[in-house]
C-alpha cells in the first residue's frame, strides 16, 4: 500500500545552480528526501556573485522543477558584495518575497529554514509555520549575530543584541533545531544558559561520495584543468571556496609570501609550489592587488568551478587549505572540509581547537592543524608539506580521511537523519 507524502516546503536562500555550498547540500537534501516527502523550494533566483543572468530579469516569480523538486525563484536586486546597504536590499526582497508565496502555497506539514540570510532565514521559518501551522525544523548553518561579531562584520551593540534576541526567538519557536556541528551544540546550550532548552539534534553536512572522489593523477580531466592553470608538474596547495571574511586569507596569503622570500619555492622532488585560490569572494580584488603588488608568482586565481567539475579541481591538488577565522568555532562548520575528505587529499588546517572540522581532522589524522593568527605555525606547516611531498605520509593522511567519510559522513546517512527527526516532531 503506497504511502501519502507529506508536504515539506524548504526556505533556501540560494539552491542550484547558485555556487553557494548551502545551495549544494539543500539540493542533495531535497532530492534526497523526494521518497518521503513532496518537496518546495523557495529561494532567489541565481545570484550569488551579486549579478542575475537576463533570463531571470524580467518576471517576479519563476517556478521550476528540478529533479522532481519544486522551486520557486524569487528575482530580487542585484548587489555589490562590498555595499552593505545593496546586500541588504537584496536579502529584504527575499525575505518579503518568500512570504508573499507562503501564502499563495497549498499547506505544507513541514518547513524546514536555513539560517540565511542571517536571522532572517530563522525567523522566515517561524512566520511560514504561523502561515501553514506546520511543524517547523531550523536548520542552523551558521550562528548570527555571533558570526557577524567573529569577523567585526559590525560593531553596533544595539542591532547585535536585536539580532541575538530574534535568532534565540526563532530557536525557541522551532519544533526542532538542527545544527551541524559538536561545537555548535555547545553555542546553542550557551544562548539558553542550559535552561529550557529548545529541541536538537546534530546532524553533519556531507559531500556526495560518489560524485566526489580521488581520481589518479593522470586522470585526463585533471590533467586538463591543471594544464589550463599551468600547474603541470606542480606541487599544489589549494584552497577551494568563498573567498570571504570568514577566513583570514588576507593574512594567510602574507604568510604564503614569506615562504616564497625563505626560497621554499620547490619541493625536494623538484616540483614548483603553487598556492591555488579556486572562487570568488568579497576580497578577492584585494588578494589580486597584493599579488600584484609583492609579485607572488607562486600565487594563482582561478573561477568557481561547476559542480560537475568540482572533482576534478579538487583532484588537482597536492594540499588542501581549510580555514576558518578566529571566533568562528561554535559558530560554523567551513563545508569544503568534507570535500576534501572525499577526494582523499591531506588537510592543512586553519583553526581552533574543539571546532568541529578541527575535531574530524585531529581524530581521523587526516591533516595538520594550527590555529587562527598563529601565523608562525601556519608557516611551520607550509614548509613540513614542502619537505614531505614525495613521502607516502600525505597519501595515508588523505586515505584516512575518505575512509573516515566512507563510515561516518555519507549523504546516505545525513538525509536518513533529516527524515528521521523531521518525523519525530
């Protein structure tokens, strides 16, 4: 006898095939869950880089279905990721737009929010479960304000404090809260000073691991794309996402300077180090200016890859570079950590200790770790990659930690615990 599916509408600020990493998962999530649930997006149309294609320009509402999942994309303004005040023109129109369609939706027994935009996406969530009388799950990507107090993205103590007072509201007012590390269970019992506390549950992000992979280094499509960017016969160390404030990289790349002063341009294998930054980001005309400026030939920019290249960008490195700034534990989890754990590369990681990609790097051995503004140590860990790149010890760090992923950190098992606990309210 076939089971009626439940309706279950999903509040994404950006979905595929927008580069953001959150767009990723909820994809994989919502496709993923088509067998319990009949699945709605709303979400904006594609525009994370702040600029929007013609052919999403000209109507207000654009409804789509993509792999049996409905979206509905909201056209929203077009924005200068250096302008606070057009980010937040832009993220308005979605909040306001995504409640107008909640209206006009038939009734949906689940929503599940996302926590962007920040505090919006919460709230969204609690005005859409007024609307539908739905049993309500927040899905905590990221804590705000706390994020935005991490990087100094504002320094304004009353609208700081407003937004903390909205977010543990929309906490409080959820079925369920779901958040995606061990370290942010512990932000979240710190808001409620362990006092009714609001259901949880913790759940991991994840990388698909069969559509990411370790290929051979003579694999042909690696072999292009690193031919493209002339890292033929490089040692590569890599760091693959948004380039953010959420990363310190304006640091980091003054520390990738001194090793190129220090004459640790070659590996003792006789391959040039290259530090590749793949994407795209607020600062990224900043780190382009200071490459320039101090002449970092051992720097290289390349564009966000589609998603269906993604392995093999990944494949091309020797390295992977996975940071997050001070302040940031507890706060976010840097996705791209599974990615790397997926195509079998070592870790030189970049943040504090307890955090949560600092715990699966540290307990699977997968790479080595220092901490933020430790920039002494960063170097340190630069150069013992350079000294070890011909030894078999970076490929048993990477082994461990695919095999890690393979265990723990499947898609598969992921989504199971989304349905699980989005039953179970």
């Amino acid at each position: 006898m076939e089971i009626k599916k439940k309706n279950l509408l999903i509040y994404a600020h950006y979905y595929v095939p927008d580069v953001a990493s959150t767009g990723q998962i909820l994809r994989e999530l919502a496709e993923g869950m088509l067998g319990r649930f009949n699945v709605t997006v709303i979400c904006v149309v594609p525009s994370y880089t702040g600029k929007i294609a013609p052919e999403y320009q000209t109507e207000k509402y654009y409804y789509e279905t993509l792999n049996g999942v409905n979206v509905i994309r909201i056209r929203v303004p077009e924005f200068d990721k250096h302008s606070k005040k057009s980010r937040i023109k832009n993220i308005l129109s979605y909040f306001l737009g995504a409640i107008k369609l909640t209206f006009k939706l038939e009734k949906q027994d689940y929503i599940i929010s996302i926590s962007q935009p920040p505090v919006l996406g919460g709230l969204l969530g609690v005005i859409g479960k007024q609307i539908m009388h739905s049993k309500y799950i927040y899905d905590v990507q990221d804590f705000n304000p706390e994020q935005i107090m991490a990087v100094k993205y504002s320094n304004n103590s009353f609208i700081l404090k407003l937004m903390l007072a909205i977010d543990k509201f929309s906490c409080r007012c959820a079925d369920k809260d779901i958040v995606v590390g061990r370290d942010m269970v512990e932000t979240l019992k710190n808001r409620f000073d362990n006092k009714k506390m609001p259901q949880f549950s913790c759940i991991n992000n994840w990388v698909d691991e069969a559509a990411i992979y370790p290929l051979p280094q003579n694999d042909m499509h690696v072999q292009e794309f690193k031919k493209e960017y002339h890292l033929e016969n490089k040692f590569v160390v890599m760091y693959s996402g948004n380039l953010g404030l959420y990363y310190d990289l304006k640091n980091i790349i003054q520390v990738i300077e001194k090793v190129q002063e220090r004459g640790s341009a070659y590996t003792s294998d006789g391959r040039e180090v290259v530090f590749a930054f793949v994407g795209a980001g607020s600062i990224l005309g900043e780190l382009e200016a200071y490459k320039k400026e101090h002449q970092l030939h051992n720097v290289v920019f390349i564009p966000y890859q589609v998603k269906e290249d993604l392995i093999y960008s990944l494949n091309a490195a020797d390295v992977h570079l996975c940071v997050s700034a001070k302040g940031i534990k507890g706060v976010s989890v840097p996705s791209k950590v599974y990615g790397i754990m997926g195509v079998a590369k070592p870790i030189l990681g970049v943040m504090e200790e307890g955090s949560e990609a600092r715990l699966l790097i540290d307990e699977t051995g997968c790479g080595i770790c220092s901490s933020p503004e430790d920039y002494d140590s960063l170097e340190k860990n630069i150069q013992w990659f350079i000294e070890h790149a011909d030894s078999e010890e970076l490929h048993f760090m990477g082994e461990r930690g695919r095999e890690y992923l393979e265990r723990h950190l499947t898609k598969a098992k992921s989504v199971s615990k989304y349905e699980a606990e989005i039953l179970s309210c």
